[in-house]
C-alpha cells in the first residue's frame, strides 16, 4: 500500500518571484476571410457601414 505524504498535495514552500511568472498570452487574431476583409474596404471606402446595408 502507499502511504498517506505519496498521495497528499505537495505545497511549493516557495513561491515563484514575479519576474519568473509569465503574464498570460493573448489569443492570437483569426485572419479575416477575403471577402469579408474586401466588403469592409468597400464600405469604409464609400463612407458607410455594414448597419447601413440592413
């Protein structure tokens, strides 16, 4: 059998300095689909926006 300290959460004595930790990443920007990227370049071209079209 395994002993009760094998299996209890181990607690770091230490913590790690700010400098160590590592600020969380942002996510990275999905390319825009060419024809939606080509229908925002148009409209902001003629000065209007997509809630005009609706």
């Amino acid at each position: 059998m395994s002993s009760p300290d094998e299996n209890t959460p181990k607690n770091d004595p230490k913590p790690m300095p700010d400098a160590v930790r590592r600020p969380p990443r942002d996510r990275p920007v999905k390319p825009k689909p060419a024809g939606q990227e080509a229908l925002e370049r148009a409209l902001s071209e003629s000065g209007k926006n997509l809630k005009d079209l609706t």
